[in-house]
C-alpha cells in the first residue's frame, strides 16, 4: 500500500454522532470504508489506529454561509446596535476601502477559526469588489489549498449602488458584464466537479437589493449552462419585504421565482420571513435553507423557522454568517446558538441537540449540493471533528455528545479532511497563529484608519 491508502481506525470515541459507530470508524486514503460497531473490532485490516476514548466522534461541521472579510470589521462601534440596514449602510464605506493583503489575511483568519471549531467544508459569500480588490475568490481558493480545508466559494456581485435606489456605494459596484464573465473565469478555473472536490464555485449575487433583475436572471441561466449553485441572502428581515414589494411589487420569494431562482440548485442565506405558502414552495423546490442563528439576533433580525422549512423538504444547514454581525467565526458555538434560539421557538424535544448536529452536518451538505460529505457512513470523505471533553465547563456531564452543545464546546482538538489531519492537539498544521493575529490586527487598523474618525 501507498502511505495514502494507509488505514487508520479511530478506535473507540467516547461519543459518537452515529450510533452505528459506536466502536469507531476505519479510513483508508480520503474515505471511510467502515463503521465498527459498540465493542466491535474492524473487519478491514488496520495499519494504525488512534485512541479516540478521550473524544467525542462527529462528522466534520460545514458551514453553508459567511463573509470572511468581515473579521476585520469586528464590534466597529459606528455600526454596534443597528438593525441590517442601517448597519449596511455604515459599514459599505469602510469596505470600500478593501485591498487584496487584507482581504488575504482576513480569509485566512476566518478559515482557521472555522477549522478550529470542527468545520471541515467552508463556505464563503464575497460581493466587494473595489479598485484595490479585484482577485478576492482566487486569494481564497489558494488559502483553501494551503490550509487544506473544503472551501465552496460563492462569487458575488452588487450591481445596484445608491445612484439607482441601492444600499451600496458607488465604488464597489460593477457593472452587469464583468460580473459575468469573472463568474465564467473562475468556474473554469476552480470548480471542481468530481466525489471529493476540494473546491467549488457557486454564483451569488448579493441581495435584492444591490442587484438588478437582469443580474439575477443572467446568473441563473449561467449556473444552469455550467451546472452550478446559486446562492445569496433572502428573506432576512421585514426591511427587505417591504423594499421588494415597493420596487418589484412583489414579496422577495416571488421576485426570487420569477428570476429562475427557485430551484434545486439554490441555497439562501437566512430565510426568515417566509410565510406557510411559501415555506411549501420552498420544500416543493428543494431550495436550501442557511440558518445564521447569532446574525439573527446581533441584528435582531427574527426567527428561521427551521422546523418547518426542513418538514415541507427544504434542506436546512448551518451558519456563522459575517464576522461582523455574529461577531466569531466558530460553526461548534453557532450549534448552541441554533439549538438555544431554536427553542424559544419550539419545545426542547423538537430542536435536540442531535436535530442541530444535523443540521450542522448533513443539512449543511444539502445545501452545498453534497452527498459525500457531512455523515460517518462507509464511502463518504473522511472528514471528521474530535472534541475533547477535559475542561471545567464539561466535568460531570454524562452524555458527551449532549454536552458539546449544553456544555458550549467551542474547540475541536483534532480535524482531518480527506484522510488528512488538519488540526491536531487544537492547533492547525502550518499555521503560526500569534503571526497571524498580528497581521489581521494590523491590517484591520489599516482599514479602519481610511475613516476620518479613526485618523
């Protein structure tokens, strides 16, 4: 055998997802080829094993929506206490500002942080383009590569700016055409298409509004001629509804429909003001659900109703969303989120801590279109999350699984994907993080700094 095909069994967890592997699970190469069985022994032959007795077994998290360049712009107090518009509205002026060293840099801090909370698959949604910032998806698609990480990553656009009745300025606005052909660009040189892609392209005009009808239509027909996804943010809040009806005279899932975007294909970010009907629609069309739980609330957006989008057949994942409306990029404390918020909602026997383990998995896989990721099961990438359970917050919990949500597990301590191990004893291979640190604070000052009151 090859050093690649080497099987490893990670023998015994003290806690599992799946009960089925109970005993554990045997990799071999990028997959999982086998689920042993509660005090069971592999039937695959075993060249190494781990001792997972120390740690709880779950599939690597996915996380269906973020904004990694928002990490610059944390607690900014211009925009603290400020529902999404006018909070928009204060910070499209700093972002404006964006360049592509500290695009880089706050990529590469959001991706670490989202491997060190047990997320495996990132997704990002990026829609700045200014003068300085023209090659953000390709600065991404390399750092996924160096860091090792699955990356679906969304090209966005805004194409409407406050000159045309839009929420962003002017000066990160494209127009229709290069939108679309960088679209076309970058899915000729990163998506990749075959079982275990390591990166994917999604097209992702930003909202309904900072985007033109013509934008919305032309993507849809592009993603359908190049079979991608789409993505973009929908539904959020009650602000968004009423521009909608005022400018298209429709509700935001109507305009959406009409521009070719209710689909299987889809996924939305948010999805929180959807009436009974359009629930219904949704499930009909298999059109994903990204539920950002701690944006919901920063912004005070509203509740998802997550228990009823998934009942009618619409796929529900799991996200941070920016980091600059949650205010962390951690998919592990986005799962007590979901769970805690969940539950002012509905009763605790409808939202477990296994319903959002779920959705953090398998629901979030959905939503990106895949099937290989996001379970346990023989055949599916070996993208796995180990938590240890040895600090105070969780001495004398009985159910280790229960109490990576109850007890608020905010750290993995090691991550493997595609068979390779990625975070190891907490800290993520090849990566100096106090360096790191000192370089996103820097460029964040940097950023901030272009404001006349930060001068």
């Amino acid at each position: 055998m090859t050093e690649q095909q080497q099987t490893l069994w990670i023998k015994n967890p003290l806690g599992c997802s799946d009960p089925d592997a109970g005993g554990g699970i045997v990799v071999a190469g990028a997959k999982i080829v086998e689920q042993v069985p509660a005090g069971g022994q592999p039937t695959h032959p075993v060249d190494n094993v781990f001792d997972a007795s120390q740690h709880v077994l779950l599939p690597g998290l996915v996380n269906t929506h973020h904004h990694f360049y928002q990490t610059l712009t944390r607690a900014y107090s211009p925009a603290l206490n400020k529902a999404l518009f006018p909070w928009l509205t204060t910070l499209y002026d700093v972002w404006a500002g964006l360049d592509d060293e500290q695009m880089a840099v706050a990529s590469e801090l959001a991706m670490v942080e989202l491997l060190m909370s047990g997320c495996t698959t990132v997704a990002d949604h990026h829609y700045v383009f200014s003068g300085a910032l023209r090659h953000a998806i390709d600065c991404q698609a390399e750092l996924a590569e160096k860091l090792g990480v699955r990356a679906a990553l969304t090209r966005g656009s805004m194409s409407v700016g406050r000159d045309e009745g839009g929420l962003p300025p002017q000066s990160v606005v494209q127009d229709e055409q290069t939108i679309l052909d960088d679209s076309e660009r970058l899915i000729n040189r990163y998506h990749q298409r075959d079982e275990g892609a390591m990166v994917t392209v999604a097209l992702a005009p930003c909202s309904p509004f900072s985007v033109s009808r013509q934008l919305m239509r032309e993507s849809a027909r592009l993603a359908q001629d190049r079979d991608v996804r789409l993505h973009t943010h929908l539904a959020e809040t009650e602000d968004e509804t009423a521009y909608c009806e005022k400018l298209f005279g429709m509700r935001p899932l109507d305009y959406l429909e009409d521009c070719g975007w209710l689909t299987q294909r889809t996924w939305l970010a948010h999805g929180i003001h959807f009436n009974d009907a359009e629930i219904a629609r949704l499930g009909r069309a298999g059109t994903g659900i990204a539920h950002c739980p701690s944006s919901n609330m920063v912004l005070g957006s509203g509740l998802c109703r997550t228990v009823e989008l998934e009942a009618a057949g619409a796929p529900v994942g799991l996200a941070v969303d920016g980091s600059a409306s949650n205010d962390h990029s951690n998919l592990a404390q986005e799962m007590r989120q979901a769970m805690l918020l969940g539950r002012l909602r509905y009763s605790p026997g409808r939202i477990t801590h296994d319903v959002v383990i779920r959705w953090a998995t398998q629901g979030s896989a959905r939503c990106l279109g895949r099937a290989d990721i996001g379970g346990l099961e023989p055949g599916q990438q070996a993208d796995l999350a180990l938590f240890r359970l040895d600090e105070l917050r969780f001495s004398g919990a009985e159910n280790p699984v229960a109490a990576l949500l109850l007890c608020g597990a905010h750290q993995a301590d090691h991550v493997m994907v595609a068979g390779k191990w990625r975070l190891t004893d907490g800290m993520p291979c090849g990566v100096d993080i106090e360096q790191l640190m000192v370089r996103h604070d820097r460029a964040a000052r940097r950023l901030r700094n272009r404001i006349p009151a930060y001068r």
